[in-house]
C-alpha cells in the first residue's frame, strides 16, 4: 500500500529546491545548527535506541552516534561557506573573458542509511547534503526501528519538511522511494541491495553514491611489528563486532610469523574483553544485530572449519545471547565461503605467504575491496602493493585512518562502492561542478 505522503512531499520538495539551491551560507548553516541542537539535546535517546536496536556498547554509540555525528555537523558549518565560493578558471580562448566551476545543489536527494551505525551514517550524508543546498528524504534501515522513530523526531525538529523529511518503515516504503525521480541517491549499505539502488536510480538517470563494502584485505610484511598489528586487529574486530564496511576481514602473514601473530591476538583479545577470571565483559563486546546475521557469520564459521580450518583463537558462538566472540582461524583456503563472502563480523581468517607477489595476485583476481591494510617498514614493498593493487582506500602500518581522516575522501571503487564523502568531499558529493564562461563584453 503506497503512503500519499511520500509523493506529497516529494512534490513540495521539488517546488522548494529552488529555494534550498539559492540559499546563502549563512541559511544553510542555520539548518545545520538546527540539526546539531536537536541531535544533542536527543543524545541520550539516540544512545537508548541505538542500544536496542543494534545491542552497542553504550561507550561505542556515544562515541559514533552521538559525539562523532555532531562533530561532522560542525565540520560542515565551520566550511560551508569556504565550499560554496566559485573556483576561478584560467581562459584559453580569450585572456580578456572570464571562467568559473561553481558548485550548486544537486536537487531533491535520496539518504538510505544502513543498520551498522544506523544514525551517524545517515544524518552525517544528510549533514552533507544540506551544506550543498540540497532538498532530502531520508530513510533509515528498517532493521533499527528504534532509531528511526528518534531520528523523526530529530528531523521533524530541525526542519520544515519541504526541507528535510524521513520516512519510517519497512522495505516497500524504500522501494516506493526508489521509484521517485531523485536528482541524486546516496546510499550506504550492501552491494547486494547497492544494486538494487543503483538499477532504480538508472530508470530517471539518477547520480548516485554508494557507499558499499567487500572483503578487505591485511597484507603483513617481514619484519613488521607484530605486537602492534595484533593490537590493532584484536581493536578493529572487537569494535562494533566487527560489523564495520572498513573492518579487516582477512589477512596474509609470512608463515613463519604466523604463530606469533596467533598468540599475540589472542593477548590483545584478553587483555580487551575477559576479566581475570576468563568472564567476557559484556560492557565491551558488541553482539550481532539479530539473529540472520547470527546464524549467516555462524554458517561461514561452520562452512571453514568443516573444509579444514584451525580454531586459533576464540571459536565461542553464543546463539543465545546472539554474541560471536573475537576469533581467529587459521589453514582457511580460498574456496571456503568465508574467503569468498564479507564476513561482517569478529571473525579473522589467515593465510600465510612466501612472496609479495602471491599476495599481490590474490587480490588482483578478486573484486576491489573498500579498504586495504599494509604493515610494512619496507618503502619499496608498500609502493608494490599501492601500484599493484586497488581498493577505495589504504591505511598503511594501521587500520580505519584514512576512513577517520576527513581531509581524505571515503569511498569504495566499483564493487565495494561509487563516489566519495566526508568533509569537503562530502559538500561535492551533493555538489553538480557546474562551468560558466563570461565573454567581456567592451
């Protein structure tokens, strides 16, 4: 059954854009801060909901939901205005005439947001949008209901609704959406359902960014400090349990280090989330979002150790409490599912190599991956895999920086994404470059 005010407001917000588009930098920051008060004086609600939704660690949501949301949307007030100025274009046809790349809104906007950091990965798009002029629906995963009803309120708020509005609900209200001729659609999520969103976008010649995942690679060279790579991995699959786009998902050690990587891991993962008594701190873990994606970690689990794969560390699955703990498989080959699919969870496969290029040739022959890691003090060694290799991005002697670092641009490269945001990449993502020439005239 469709909902009449999907359209309804669609069709305000395709009047308003004309406004939204001409609006100066002090309007749109006005918006901006209207967003940034009502986030804050909801934080304790996001959080709540957030918790219900997705079973967080509340320090884990504070710091993502709530804090790190509202210090994008002050990255976009302190900018806007520096992002909005034309740029000024040297002419060669004519020296005495003028050219400019100005940057104007793309229209009426599309935000889906995904249920893995379900607010902060909406409204920091949706923060983006607004800097560059834009008009938006938005709707929020229908796997995080609690969040969604908060994020209403939040919206309803801080906007009239030929502005901003959201839409709640399941999966026909975001199919209903898609069907709408948006100028642009900005969507965060799987590949699968990026396609989805994609094809949709395709029907009205839509541009879009997606915003996507795949199987992001560890490479870990001879000689790397091991103690602090195990560190960092023990870190990155604890945060959020491993349900990050950026989070490392497999990873290559020379196989006479792979022992100690092992053992390292394991100390970090105890250190991290067990008390003295080898009881897991709950406070710490994240647990999986629900019980699909329980039983689909699981099933990729199952599936490699099964085909041959050695529970290094961890390997404790609770159905119960729906809590994967931080595990560590060693032996796995490529042809087991869990080297095939995203496994989106706190589960870290290895594999051992003699020669950079094995590696190298791996990843070539697979899709481009989001992310990529190299621990290296070899110059030469990183420059090979940054020239032989692609992937949206690359941290190298460390995880998820270059994601963190907002004077980068995020994003994915064909399967595992389109476009780029964050920051002033952000401001262009919602941005048309739009070219101006001015003959003089005498």
């Amino acid at each position: 059954m469709s909902n009449p005010d999907i359209s309804r407001v669609f069709a305000l917000q395709q009047k308003h854009q004309w406004t939204m588009k001409a609006s100066s930098a002090a309007e749109r920051q006005a918006l901006l801060q209207k967003l940034y008060d009502a986030v804050k004086a909801h934080g304790d609600e996001i959080i709540a909901a957030v918790q219900k939704d997705t079973r967080k660690p509340a320090q884990e949501v504070t710091m993502t939901e709530v804090g790190g949301l509202l210090a994008n949307i002050q990255r976009n007030i302190d900018n806007v205005a520096e992002w909005m100025q034309p740029q000024a274009v040297q002419t060669s046809m004519n020296p005495a005439d003028s050219a400019q790349i100005i940057p104007e809104a793309r229209g009426v906007c599309l935000i889906l947001g995904p249920w893995n950091f379900p607010l902060g990965l909406t409204f920091g798009p949706l923060a983006a949008a607004i800097a560059a002029g834009n008009c938006c629906m938005v709707k929020l995963t229908d796997l995080c209901p609690n969040t969604a009803s908060v994020a209403a309120k939040i919206i309803k708020e801080a906007f009239d609704e030929k502005e901003v509005a959201l839409f709640e609900g399941d999966v026909s209200v975001a199919t209903e959406l898609l069907d709408l001729p948006f100028n642009h659609i900005f969507f965060t999520g799987s590949t699968r359902v990026g396609k989805i969103v994609m094809a949709a976008a395709a029907k009205h010649l839509a541009t879009v960014t997606l915003e996507l995942g795949g199987k992001s690679p560890v490479i870990i060279d001879e000689g790397a400090d091991i103690d602090k790579i195990a560190t960092d991995l023990a870190g990155a699959k604890q945060f959020n349990g491993g349900q990050a786009c950026i989070c490392p998902d497999y990873v290559f050690v020379k196989g006479d280090q792979k022992d100690k990587l092992v053992n390292a891991f394991q100390e970090k993962v105890k250190a991290n989330l067990y008390d003295e008594n080898g009881a897991i701190k709950k406070e710490n873990i994240a647990q999986i979002v629900n019980p699909q994606n329980f039983n689909r970690v699981k099933g990729l689990f199952d599936d490699a150790v099964a085909h041959g794969a050695k529970v290094a560390v961890g390997g404790t699955l609770e159905e119960d409490s729906l809590t994967v703990h931080p595990t560590m498989l060693t032996d796995v080959k490529p042809d087991m599912k869990i080297l095939q699919e995203e496994i989106f969870g706190p589960v870290l496969p290895v594999m051992t190599y003699e020669n950079i290029d094995e590696v190298i040739d791996y990843i070539e022959q697979r899709d481009k991956p989001l992310a990529l890691y190299v621990y290296s003090n070899n110059d030469a060694t990183i420059e090979t895999v940054l020239s032989k290799t692609s992937s949206g991005g690359v941290t190298v002697n460390g995880v998820f920086s270059h994601y963190l670092e907002n004077n980068l641009p995020f994003g994915g490269v064909n399967g595992s994404g389109m476009g780029s945001y964050h920051g002033k990449f952000g401001f262009q993502a919602f941005s048309h470059q739009r070219a101006v020439y001015r003959h003089h005239v005498a």
